[in-house]
C-alpha cells in the first residue's frame, strides 16, 4: 500500500485541498492509499522527551510508514523551505528504515510561481541522504490560491493531468521496485 503525506498541519490548508486531488487520481488507477495527515500529530510527540523516547500515541505514524511500498509527499512551501512540521516529523521517524529503498514521490504547492520548487529540493535532498528511491517526475503547483476554489475543488484541467500521470508513473515505479524485492 502507498502512503500520502500531507506536510503541514495547518488548519484547512491547500495542502490538505491538493492532496484530496491526488487521492482522487491514486483512486481512479485502483491504487490504494494510507494517509498521514501532520494535523493529526498527537501533542506529545512535541515534547523534548521525543527525542530520547517517543510517546505510544506515535506508533501508528511510524508503523504507517514503515509498513509503505512508497511515500506520496505533498508539501507547501513556507518561507522559501518545507513546514517545519514535516521536518519535525521526518527526525522523528526511525533511522534509517523509515526511507531506506523505499520510493518517494514529490508534489509541492505554493501562492508563489514556483509552485515549491524549494521545499521539493529540499525534500529529495533529505529523502536521497536517507536512501530512498526518489521518483523523477514532481509536479509543482504554483499560485495555489487561484486553481483551488472556494469549496476545496481544483479547477485547473492541465494540472489535474498532471497529478494523473505522475499517480500513474510512481504506482507502476514503486510496484517495480517491489517486484525487485521479492
């Protein structure tokens, strides 16, 4: 099963608007999806005793992705980087199994007509240092607020193919590399 990752944890972001788009698009190729949604963080993982010892309420997030045949990583850009939460949770998460020759694939949004480049960058340099298999095809979603209406939906055809295709292209990556682990 592949896992969607919405990076932040801001209340009713387009982060959270995006993703249900490429929900959607997994959906319509029959390719189910685990989600971890970063507003569902239990408080307690914010303690500074998470570093030595993470709390309980914790384990489903970790067991959610190490039990992934590949990461769907759907980032905003915030101040020229990624959320700090999803950083955050990225350190929280065990080492090095968490990413070890898993697939990742990025899509990244922003108000900005770079659509994340940034925070992309950032994430496949993180996600290339933990050894993860980093999916080529990104797709990038600048000025957000103007192809995302007022009841969530996207209304950009072009991006919405987009977001099909690269579904397309990580679903049959990642079943590859499954097959290669066999």
């Amino acid at each position: 099963m592949l896992t969607l990752i919405i990076g932040t944890n801001r209340p009713g972001s387009n982060t959270a608007k995006i993703a249900r788009e490429v929900i959607s698009a997994y959906g319509t190729l029959g390719e189910e999806l685990q989600i971890v949604n970063l507003a569902d963080l239990p408080p307690e993982i914010f303690s500074p005793s998470s570093y030595a010892e993470k709390p309980a309420v914790f384990r489903p997030f970790v067991d959610k992705i190490l039990g992934s045949e590949g990461l769907i990583v759907v980032t905003p850009e915030y101040n020229g980087g990624i959320p700090g939460v999803l950083k955050y949770f990225i350190d929280m998460l065990p080492f090095p199994e968490s990413f070890e020759a898993r697939p990742v694939c990025f899509v990244g949004l922003a108000a900005g007509q770079w659509g994340a480049l940034r925070p992309v960058e950032q994430l496949q340099a993180i996600f290339g240092y933990r050894n993860a298999y980093i999916y080529p095809v990104r797709v990038f979603v600048p000025g957000v607020e103007a192809v995302v209406d007022e009841a969530g939906q996207l209304t950009d055809g072009a991006l919405r193919k987009r977001l099909a295709k690269q579904a397309a292209g990580f679903a049959a990556f990642a079943r590859t590399i499954r097959s290669g682990k066999s």
